[in-house]
C-alpha cells in the first residue's frame, strides 16, 4: 500500500516542478508586463513618458506648467513682429500647422497663433531654446 502511494507521489512531481520553475499550467504568474499595462489608446507626444502623457497639458511637466499659466493664455491676442516666427516645425517635433496658423516661440512659450490676428490658439509647451 505504501509503495503504491509513493509512485502516484513521484508522477505528480514531474508536473509540478515545471510548474514551479517555468511558470506554467494553471498556476502560471498573471501579472502583465509593464508595456502591457495601463490605457494604450493614449495619443502621446513623441517620447514622452505615461505620467506625463495623462497631465494637463499634456506631456509637460509640472513646474513647467506653472510657467505655462502664468503671462498669456489662449484667446489673448499677441504681436507677431515680438515673437520668434517657428520656420521649421520638425525641430519642435511638430508637423506644419494648420493653414493661416503659426507656430511661435513668445516668452519661453510654444503657441499656436492665427497668422492673421495674432490671437492664441493653443499654448503647446515651454521651451528651452530656438530651435530655428
């Protein structure tokens, strides 16, 4: 009777060593690996990290932000001839703005702006230096 038990003992070790070390079989880990993980219909800037992608506005930083919000805000109307006109907006990551709209660079600031009016349209991030 004893030795009988030991053989249905010793068949089951097999299986379950493999589950052990390989992570097989219904005990296998379930944890996603982290490009699995989390909302992957996310439209990101190029590069930029998922922390930052979920902020507002999105992909900056928070410090940055601050200076964002502070001086002008979209709907403000600003004079074109003061600002850097964006000529090559690859540099900027950016692709060409929509037709009769600018890119400008204005007190450290990336803005979209009606060519015509100067009026801001969207304040797009802080930058660091012209690229242009």
């Amino acid at each position: 009777m004893n030795g009988n038990f030991d053989m249905r003992l010793s068949a089951l070790a097999a299986p379950v060593a493999l589950i052990t070390i390989f992570g097989i079989g219904p005990f296998q880990a379930t944890a996603k690996p982290f490009h699995a993980q989390g909302d992957r219909n996310l439209v990101v800037a190029q590069g930029c990290p998922p922390g930052l992608a979920k902020k507002s506005p999105s992909c900056v930083p928070p410090g940055q932000a601050k200076k964002i919000s502070r001086g002008f805000v979209v709907g403000d109307v600003i004079d074109i001839r003061r600002a850097h006109v964006v000529s090559h907006p690859g540099r900027y990551g950016l692709s060409n703005p929509p037709e009769g709209d600018l890119y400008v660079v204005k007190d450290g600031r990336l803005v979209r702006v009606d060519g015509r009016t100067g009026q801001i349209l969207s304040i797009l991030r802080v930058v660091d230096a012209l690229l242009d």
